[in-house]
C-alpha cells in the first residue's frame, strides 16, 4: 500500500501532537438547565472532532514556538540592526552653539504679544 510506504519511509520526520483525554460516557439523566448550558459552553468553545482539537491544539504548539524563536532572532539582531541605522543616519552637528547662532534676532519678545497701529 501507498500510505504504509509513505509512514515507513517518512516516520523519524512526522510530528505527533500531545494526547487529548477523552470524557467519560454518562448514562444518568442530566438536568435540562445544566445540559443547555454545557451545549452552550461547547458552542463557544468549538465544537470539533478529537482529531480537529488535536490538530488545533498542534497548531497552537507550533505558533508559541514560531513566536519564540522570531523573539530570539529579533533580540539577536537588535545590535546589528542599531549599527546599521547609525552609520545610515546623517552625521550630528558638532555643537548647538552653532544652531543658536544661525537663527534669526526678533525686536520683540516672544512672551509679549505684538500690539499693531490702526
């Protein structure tokens, strides 16, 4: 068979999620109320198959762990990526006495407000 090949030959490769227990079967009567709101809190949940959770339950796993590594690649490179942006960033004027020199003198201050002749 095709799919018997395709395990043997991939096995050591194929992830397996964790195990989901299952609920035990109750045979007794269920009060009606406690029964709506069971059905209820298995609508918001989801409901699915055994294999669907087990798949959900990998995917998450897989997500956590993505996020974890991209955490850790981001936090390696952060130097790095701080040294690229100064050496692309325009040099830094050597003083500011330079700056205050260059800006233009008013004849007002600029606290008082200016009173214009009509």
């Amino acid at each position: 068979m095709p799919a018997d090949d395709f395990i043997r030959t991939h096995w050591s490769r194929l992830t397996f999620s964790p195990s989901i227990p299952s609920r035990p079967q109750e045979n007794r009567r269920i009060n009606p109320k406690r029964m709506r709101r069971a059905i209820r809190k298995e609508a918001r949940e989801g409901i699915g198959t055994k294999a669907q959770q087990a798949l959900k339950l990998q995917q998450e796993q897989r997500k956590r762990d993505h996020k974890a590594t991209a955490k850790e690649n981001r936090e390696r490179d952060a130097p790095r990526r701080f040294l690229l942006r100064r050496e692309k960033s325009p040099p830094i004027a050597p003083s500011c006495a330079t700056f205050s020199d260059t800006l233009p003198i008013f004849p007002f201050s600029p606290k008082k407000k200016l009173s214009l002749p009509m």
